[in-house]
C-alpha cells in the first residue's frame, strides 16, 4: 500500500521551474514583474542598455571592455547564487545532485525566460579539459558597439564566474567568436587560464572558432 506521505516525500518534479508561464507574474494596473517567488524582476527596453553602452564608451573609452567584464563577474557569481537556491527550494535538493539533463534544461531555460537568448553547452571537448558554451540572440551583444573584435564582455566575465562557482574550481572563459561580427552564434570556451592563452592570442590574429579549438586541442596532444 502507498501512503500519501511517501507520495508527498518522494515527488520528483519533472517541470521545467523557469518556463515564463509560470515563472514571470505581472501586474499590469502597478507594472510590477515578479518570479513566482515573488521577488521583483526589471524589464529593461532597447534604449537605456544603448545608453549604459554609449555612457561607459564616453567616460572610460577602451578601459569599458573590462568594466563590463567585471560587471559580468559580479553578476555571475550572484546569479550562480539566486539559480542555486531557486533549483534547491524546487527539487528539495542541492543543485549538485540534479542529473545533467536536469541542470540543462533549468540553464536553458533561465537564460530564455530572463531575455538573455538561447544558451547551449557542448561538451566535445571536455576531455581535453574545456567547456564550449553558445549563445544565439544575445540581448547584450545585440545592443555593444561594433568593434573590430568579439564584444560579448559582459557574459564572458558572468560565464566565467557561473561556472567557476559550479566547478569549485578559478576558470578563465575567452570569447572566440560573436554575432557582432557576422557569426550565427556566440561561442565562448571556459577552462584553465594557461590553457586558453592560445585561444586568446587566436581572438587577436582574428580565427575563426574553429581555428582556434585545433589549436587547443592539438597544444594538448
């Protein structure tokens, strides 16, 4: 015989937490957006991330490329926080017990709902010891200043301490390609800081991402 007990101990929640259906609840007399935790979320439209844009380029010129990196690490790291306890107080579990299906699909999801674009993960080369990790439709990139080079500074730097978080581990994360100059996606590679110094100095001889995973992977072999 099952009791209803068991049943409410042993649930396995199958649902996606982050759908938007269920996730953004508005008010629309107030103008009020919150998460079904009930905590406030902030619609940002075009121009005022165009003007953060401009406002940074016109008071620190170049230095704003690390300005937004680090904006993202901060970001990052209490994203990683928020996403955390939003999965455990769902599954009633620690997100380190959560299949990697699970994890996915909440990532991917999260990413979608809060309008950041459609993020992927491809693991083909975590035996060579990094993590490629794409974005499609990036609202940041989107709305960067057009430079000769990849601008997604703002997610490389919240990428990098997402997953430096998740791994326990300090990673270094180097943006390889961008929609910015014409790519389908925005590919960013995540591992050992020493290793990606390749990587780098192929963002600057402008390869393509390709180009620059045989070079990662054959400094290995």
């Amino acid at each position: 015989m099952v009791l209803v007990a068991d049943l409410l101990a042993e649930t396995n929640l199958t649902a996606n937490y982050f759908a938007t259906d269920v996730y953004v609840h508005g008010t629309l007399e107030l103008g009020l957006l919150e998460n079904r935790r009930g905590e406030r979320l902030l619609a940002l439209p075009d121009t005022p991330i165009q003007a953060i844009y401009a406002g940074l380029d016109n008071e620190t010129g170049r230095a704003s490329m690390l300005v937004l990196y680090n904006c993202g690490r901060w970001w990052g790291k209490n994203f990683y926080t928020r996403f955390c306890e939003e999965m455990t107080d769902y599954y009633n579990r620690p997100v380190t017990s959560l299949s990697m299906p699970e994890f996915l699909q909440a990532l991917r999801q999260c990413w979608l709902t809060h309008g950041w674009g459609q993020i992927s993960l491809d693991s083909n080369y975590r035996e060579q010891g990094f993590l490629v990790i794409k974005v499609r439709a990036s609202a940041f990139i989107d709305h960067a200043p057009r430079l000769e080079r990849p601008v997604g500074f703002l997610e490389t730097g919240a990428l990098q301490a997402f997953f430096s978080e998740l791994s326990g581990q300090p990673l270094h994360c180097v943006l390889t390609d961008c929609e910015s100059l014409g790519a389908e996606e925005n590919c960013f590679v995540l591992g050992i800081k020493e290793r990606l110094t390749m990587a780098e100095a192929g963002v600057e001889q402008r390869l393509s991402h390709a180009e620059i995973m045989t070079l990662l992977v054959e400094q290995g072999a």
